[in-house]
C-alpha cells in the first residue's frame, strides 16, 4: 500500500514553500534545478507546485521577485537606524558575509549574483529583474550613504554593491570569512576612512 503524499498539503504555506524553492535555485540555479528537485524542497506534488507558481521559471522568476523584496526590507531597515557611515558600510558588507557562507552545501552566496546572471544571459525577463535588482541595489545604498555623510554618495554606492557581488562569487567560490572579511575593510576604508 503506497502511503506517496498527492496534492498539497494541509499546512500549506506559500512564502515558506517559496523560500525551500529560492534555496534550492540558490544552490544549483535554474537549469541545475529539475521540477522533481523543487517537488522534493518544497513538499508539493508537481501538480500542486504547478497550480501554486506555476512553470519552473514563473517559480525562478518569483524567487528572484522575493529575495529584491528582502532586500529592500533590509536597506529600508538601515535607514531607520540612521546609523554612521562607517558602521552603516559596515552592517552592509560584514552582515552579508555571514549569508553568503551558508547553504545547503556549503557557501552560495547571493541567488541573483550567483545563478540569476548566469541565466540573464538566455532568459529576457531575468535579465531584466537582475537589471532591476541592481538598480535597486545601487539606489538605496546611494541614498543609505548620502543620509550618513558619504561626499559622493552614488560613486561610493556603486563600490559597495560591487564589493557586495565580489564577496558573494568569492564566498561561493570557497574564500574563507577571514578573506572576505579583509575584502570588506578595505572597501570600508575607502568609504568611510581608515581608522585613527
């Protein structure tokens, strides 16, 4: 007697089943990531999944979707903090080191830097919500530094969310949080000054 699981579960809850999805999209990307690999992170049967998101990529899509939201509520986040600049450098590039070392196999760092420009490249609509995704990026940093002093706000935005994609390939790539860290403080120093 088969005791297979069909359909979707009582407790089903969208955003969790969501996030099992983005962690595995996180881990192997899109073309690494079968229908059955998102049916087995997520505890839906594949028709359940398909009525709930939609295809592979709607899924992917809404991944990327929920992960710019995230984002926004962190910088949204530091602003109310109204925090100095350095320290405000500081929550940005050491805070993401510390989730871009975790992962289902170890560090992954960033969805969107890490698998969703590998797919920008074939996939239009990625492509435009990485594009979008960093724009958003490079504006609110912009505006985080300018509202704590940085003379050149946007130039220095732009470092520090390139510092950001870095630390998020070299995480991934096996750096140890020693390497990423010193990566960090460097950017920092340029940012805010060296320490006295």
């Amino acid at each position: 007697m088969s005791t297979k699981v069909r359909g979707r579960p009582r407790s089903f809850d969208p955003d969790e089943a969501l996030g099992r999805a983005t962690e595995r999209f996180r881990t192997f990307g899109f073309a690494g990531t079968s229908l059955d690999d998102l049916s087995a992170a997520t505890g839906l049967a594949r028709p359940s999944l398909a009525a709930a998101f939609g295809d592979k990529r709607a899924l992917y899509i809404a991944a990327i979707d929920r992960l710019t939201a995230r984002v926004e509520r962190q910088f949204q986040r530091l602003g109310e903090a109204k925090l100095p600049l350095r320290e405000l450098v500081e929550r940005i590039l050491i805070g993401s080191i510390g989730l871009y070392l975790t992962g289902s196999d170890g560090p992954e760092g960033c969805l969107i830097i890490n698998t969703a420009a590998t797919q920008a490249a074939s996939d239009p609509q990625v492509r435009e919500k990485v594009t979008a995704f960093l724009a958003v990026e490079d504006n609110r940093i912009a505006e985080l530094l300018a509202a704590a002093g940085s003379p050149t706000p946007e130039a220095h935005g732009r470092l520090v969310a390139s510092v950001l994609h870095s630390l998020s390939v070299r995480a991934r790539g096996g750096a140890p949080r020693e390497e990423l860290e010193r990566v960090a403080r460097d950017c920092i120093d340029l940012v805010a000054g060296p320490v006295s």
